[in-house]
C-alpha cells in the first residue's frame, strides 16, 4: 500500500501524527541513482540550510507552515547530515535531525511491559541518556495508549509541540524520539493530543529530576557516574537476616528536622543534611534512619504522601547524585535507610499521572474505584498490567539504583479494601462479591516475590491498620509476602493507656497485656510515628498526664516499653529529646529546648542509652517475632498497675527481666519473679538520677529466692521506682552463648 505523502505530511503540520517519520527525515526516492528527499518541519525558522560535511544546501520552504524540503543525490550511506536553522528572530542554530533514529524499544521490552512483568523500566522510559549513530543526545519515551499524538517539548523548542513529534512503537502504547545533542540539565514536559483533541502538558511519570516547586517541568539527568563506597555494607546486608538482628528506626521528616538556623526558610542540602543528621542518628544509637517519602511532590503540606514525580529524589535538598552521596554517607556510617514509598494513590495536579493521555490510564475509569473520596487524590489500577510494570519497576528503582535498605508502604489498608473510607454505594464488590481489592493483593504478592529474590536483603514493610491475615507472611503461605507489618494496635492501645491518669490505669490494665496475644502473628515493627503527633493529636510529651516531672517520667517509661516490648523499633523525630509543641512540617524541631531546659536533655540521654541497650542485647531482637523470645512473668498486678516480663535471646539462659510501674507510687521488697539462680544486676532504669528521675535504684545484686511467684519458678525482691521501668541481668562469670560453645569443643 502506496503512502500518501501528502495527507502524511497535512497530519504533521497539523500536529496530528502518530508517525511523523513516515515523512520527515531522510527518504530515499530512486535507490538507482541514488536520489533521496530531506525533510524537516521547522515552524519557527525564516530559513533552513542543510549541512553535508563542507556542503551547505538551501532548503526549499514547500509549505508555509514551515515545513522545508531538499532533493539530493550523490551521496553515500550512511549519510551524517544537520541543520542549520535561522529563526524567526534572526538566531542562528545548528541541529541534527531526530528523525533519522529506527525504532529502538525491543519486542521483548515491549511485551514486559504489556504483560506486568517489566521491572527496569526506568532503563527504557523516560528520558535516557544515549549516544546513538555517534551523536550524543537524549531518547525519550513515554506510554499513552489513547494518545492521538504526543511531542516534547522544552527551551530547546520553545515549548512549541510542533517540532519534535514523536512516534508510537506498534501497539505496545510507547511513544519515542531520540533527540540528538539534547543532553543533561533541560527542561521538557511531554505535550499530548487526546483523542477529543484537547491538548495536556504532562509531566514525565519517569523523570528522574524536577524543577522546585511551584515550578513542575522535569529536568533531563544522568544517574550515571556517582562513585559508591558501600561494597561492605551491601554485602553484610545480604547476608543477614534482619528478624534476628536489631532494629532501630529514626523517622526523620527531611525538610524539618532542621533547617538553615541563619535562614529558617532555607532547607538543609541532602549533602549538608548527611554531615548534620547521620552523626546525630548514630550517637543517638539508631541503626536505621526512614525517610518520610522524598519522591517529588507539589504541596509541601502533603509530608511527600501526593507524589507527582516517583522515579525523583525531590529537588527541594539537592539532586539525585546529592541523594546518593547521602545514602553512601549512611551507609559508611553503619546505618540502614528506608525510604515511605506510596504506591496507593496520587495527586489530581494537571501536569500529574491523573487522565495522562485524555484517559483513565494509571486510574480506574470508574470513580468508585479509581477516587479517593477522603484524602482527593487517584488510585492506582493494579489489574491493568502496564501499571503494575510501572510500581514494580519504581520499587526497583530505589533499591537498586539509589542503594536503598528498604521500602515502607503506605496505607496499604486502603490498597486491601474497596470499601476503604466509603461509603455503601461508593464501591463497587469484586468479582466474588467480597470487599477485598484482588488486584491489589495480587499486585502485592508479586511486587514482595519480585523484590526479595532480587534484593533478599532488604526489608518491605507494611502500614497495614487491620486486621488482615498474613502481611507479613510468605506468599507461598498464603501470606502478603512483607517482611514487616507496623503494629498500628500495640499504637493505638499503648498511646490511648498512657494519656490516661494513672489513678485510672488499673481499669484499662488489659491495654497493655492484649498486645501480646498477637504479638506474633506478624513480623511486626512498633511505631511512634509521624501520623501520631499531628492534626491536633499533641507531641508525645503533651499527652502525658500529670505536672511536668510525671509527663518525663511516664515519657520516658512510654520509650522503656517501646524498646523492651517484642517487635522491631520506630520513633519519630523530636520525640527523643521531648519535642513540646506538635509536629509542623514548614519549621524546625524545637532544638533550642535541648539548651534551655535540661529535662528534655535528659530524656535525649534516656533514649541514647536504651538504644545502645538495645543494640547489644541479643534478648530484646534475636526472638522478636516469636513466643521463644517472650515470658510473662506478672500480668496480674492490676491494682499496682505493674507488669514484669522476661525477654529472651536464642539462648533462653541469655535473658533480661523488665518491671513496668505505670503509677507514680513507689515500692520497696517488691516480688519480682526471675528465670534463674544467679544474682541479677539492675542494667538499666529510667528512673535514675541522670534521667531526670527520683533515683530509687536497685544498687546491690539481687539474689533469687527458690520460691515461684508469679509465672516464674523464684523471684527477687526490689525496689520499684515511681512511673519507671527496671531492668535485671542475671550476672554469670561467662556469657552463656561462649560458654556453650567451650563444652561443644571440648566434646
């Protein structure tokens, strides 16, 4: 079938076409002579000149659009040719013809994608950095199904969707150009004719860089060429299970941890911020730092939780590679970092993922099931398969090329449910007529599956608040496939007992003994996050009853519980030195306090020292998410409101015995029941005198009674401080482990 060159050629001055290089570029007419055509469509030039080595040739304007044409012949292949261009303002420029490139995305990319099973898109979309037939430029793609056309554009044209036309590659919905000469630090957007022939100025949804907000082009980049120095780490990493090593988590909002004392409005860089944070997380003893998300987004109020840019380290505190040397930073640094990701849902913004190409795309055409009624943002499609191609491919992307330790998930309560935060009648039941979203459990299982093959070293965690069965269990067990769930209900509970008074603690003592009957049902972190000291809900000091010494004190024994309850560790930043005022996202933590009031420097103190407690006690995180590693040993002191329980290592002998007095009461030969005969030393109490507390201590070894009390075969009697929490180590002459492993040899 003939080409009608002419209707082809009407397509593209009409900004109409889907293959503008059916008719633009080089063309061969008579290969017997050889004679070929030349064309390019320049909408802004007064005058173009085609430029063959030494020869230049005057380009016949054939349309008045801008459309210039050259017959030529007596030339070899392949032939290396440019233009030179004057514009409409007497500029003069030299381009080379994007039009001579043939179809570069393989068969095989292109049915990954379509089939859901693509996990590099970021190597293949967006825009690449290439050399190609020996020029240097940029090949940029984009997936639009529905498009009628779809252009770049930039200062590099004017913005004018005219110029660089791109072409669709078969059916596989893939637009491409390679630009030549085009290289990194550019501007550009894709502009898109929908089918009902309005235009839409889009943002790459794979751009690796963007400008500041309110500004919302991408910025051309190469993620190449950054030097790591993290071999050692990655390597320990990997070969190491997490569930059985400590874990500490330091939950930092980047762009109010602190900011530019001499210019409050001025954010720290990302390199500035690994000098200044990174040494204060590992003197606090934090062995891991999560990073509210920094993908770019538009609304700083939006905490980063309404992403328009998921493959962009926002450019707020820096660019990607600054990004990479903060990570390299922390991980020479001995810390782990994991990073929010939300693959739940995205914002409505205009130059966003929302109606991309004129169509529900990355959203479900039915607002029941692509709208979130509650937070105003899109849905994420997970039964259309290019889609999922895009998040697995996005999670990859962090792990691999940004060196990440994990990624935390976001309210995959509402990824579970259709009916999340609806009403009856504002969802539609799945095809079994349940609520569960299968797509979305699907695309869950296979993202986790995909993940921890490639990268097994790593932790993917779950914000899951219900109560669904397995988040954190293998997907062969029928489970979600995470590593981790946080455990919204040890929250919930926790938070709600210690805002009470203590004289009514007694009433909700099951408050804090529930946690425990399903304490190992999931691989479970334990937070005192973000979400909890915001929206009115107080800092962390603030909902502590009392005068002021009892809010330290029952701060500091919320922190004791938090560290000896079974479950890894997460705090958010501020709540370590007790931050007063709740947490604003557009200002620094109040770090004046530290110097000002010594109390919060005490508790600052506190949280260092049980951290490195922490961090060196194999009994409170080598059994974390199995029974081995818990014992009662008193649930029953309702009256007192005090709990004791036993925390184990592999090695039961291994063991710490932690008392709890919720109470501002105090007690002396209290019974406290113990595991072994040895005497038992107080290691810790957040009660001690450079804690801020009354400094009722248990100085001397404590020698077991043979006499069961509680759940324990003999007990101990002490002295139980005031709203504390105490802990005992059974004092042997040979840690029990070693000594093990001497009779195993002798044998």
């Amino acid at each position: 079938m003939s080409l009608d060159v002419v209707k082809e050629l009407d397509r593209v001055l009409a900004s109409d076409q889907h293959d503008p290089f059916q008719v633009l570029g080089f063309h061969i007419i008579d290969p017997d002579k050889p004679t070929a055509v030349i064309r390019t469509f320049q909408p802004l030039a007064e005058a173009v000149r085609l430029v063959i080595g030494e020869r230049k040739i005057d380009m016949y304007k054939m349309r008045d659009e801008g459309l210039f044409e050259a017959i030529i012949d007596d030339f070899s292949l392949p032939l290396d040719y440019c233009y030179e261009i004057t514009l409409y303002n007497k500029t003069v420029k030299i381009v080379h013809d994007p039009y001579t490139v043939l179809p570069l995305l393989k068969d095989f990319d292109q049915y990954l994608f379509n089939n859901g099973t693509h996990y590099n898109l970021y190597d293949k979309l967006g825009a690449q950095p290439r050399v190609i037939n020996g020029q240097n430029g940029t090949l940029f793609r984009v997936w639009a199904p529905a498009a009628r056309r779809v252009s770049v554009i930039g200062d590099f044209n004017f913005w004018d969707g005219r110029i660089h036309q791109m072409r669709a590659v078969e059916s596989s919905g893939v637009w491409e150009l390679f630009i030549p000469d085009l290289t990194v630090g550019e501007l550009y957007k894709f502009e898109i004719r929908a089918q009902d022939m309005s235009i839409l100025e889009k943002l790459d949804p794979l751009h690796f860089q963007a400008e500041v907000r309110p500004k919302t082009a991408a910025i051309t980049a190469d993620l190449r060429g950054f030097e790591w120095h993290d071999e050692e780490w990655l390597k320990k990493r990997d070969a190491t299970t997490s569930y059985h090593a400590p874990m500490s988590t330091y939950e930092v909002h980047l762009g109010s941890w602190r900011r530019d004392p001499a210019d409050p409005e001025r954010f720290l860089t990302y390199r500035e911020l690994a000098e200044v944070l990174i040494p204060y997380v590992k003197e606090m003893g934090f062995t891991h730092i999560e990073l509210m998300p920094i993908m770019e987004h538009p609304l700083d109020e939006s905490w980063g939780y309404q992403v328009t840019g998921y493959y962009a380290a926002t450019s707020r505190f820096g660019t990607p590679h600054d990004f990479m040397y903060f990570i390299d930073q922390c991980h020479q640094n001995g810390l782990g970092l994991i990073l929010d990701w939300v693959p739940s849902h995205f914002p409505t913004d205009g130059h966003g993922l929302g109606k991309f190409d004129g169509s529900a795309l990355y959203e479900h055409q039915d607002a029941r099931q692509g709208f979130h009624p509650e937070w105003g943002t899109y849905i994420f499609n997970y039964g259309r398969r290019e889609v999922v191609s895009f998040l697995i491919s996005n999670a990859m992307f962090w792990l691999e090329k940004f060196h990440l330790d994990g990624l935390r998930v976001d309210a995959v309560a509402s990824m579970l449910y259709l009916d999340y935060a609806r009403q009856p009648g504002q969802w539609i039941p799945n095809q079994r007529g349940g609520k569960e979203n299968l797509d979305a459990i699907e695309f869950m299982k296979h993202l986790n599956s995909v993940i921890y093959k490639r990268f097994p070293g790593v932790s993917m965690i779950a914000e899951e608040s219900t109560s669904f069965f397995g988040v954190s269990k293998p997907t062969d067990a029928g489970g979600l496939g995470f590593g981790y769930k946080w455990n919204m209900g040890w929250m919930n509970d926790t938070l709600n007992y210690f805002s009470r008074d203590p004289l009514y603690r007694k009433y909700h003592h099951n408050a804090l003994t529930f946690s425990l009957l399903y304490a190992f049902s999931e691989n479970f972190i334990i937070p005192l996050s973000h979400d909890e000291v915001v929206h009115g809900k107080r800092s962390l000091l603030a909902k502590m009853p009392g005068d002021e010494w009892q809010q330290f004190a029952n701060l500091r024994l919320l922190f004791f519980y938090l560290w000896t309850h079974p479950g890894k560790k997460l705090l958010f930043m501020g709540g370590e030195f007790g931050q007063l005022s709740e947490w604003y996202c557009k200002k620094s933590l109040d770090w004046h306090l530290l110097e000002e009031r010594p109390r919060h420097q005490q508790v600052q103190d506190f949280v260092k020292k049980i951290n490195r407690l922490y961090v060196k006690s194999p009994a409170l995180w080598q059994e974390d998410h199995t029974n081995n590693g818990f014992q009662w040993l008193d649930f029953k002191d309702v009256n007192n409101s005090i709990i004791a329980y036993a925390r184990k290592a592999t090695d039961p002998d291994d063991h710490l015995i932690c008392l709890l007095n919720f109470t501002p009461e105090t007690h002396h030969d209290y019974k406290l029941g113990v595991l072994s005969n040895v005497p038992y030393r107080e290691i810790l109490s957040s009660d001690d005198k450079q804690f801020g507390g009354s400094n009722i201590t248990n100085p001397a070894l404590k020698t077991p009674i043979k006499e069961p009390y509680g759940e324990a075969p003999m007990h101990i009697k002490v002295s139980v401080p005031p709203l504390s929490g105490i802990i005992f180590k059974p004092e042997t002459s040979t840690p029990p482990n070693k000594d093990k492993k001497k009779l195993k040899m002798k044998k």
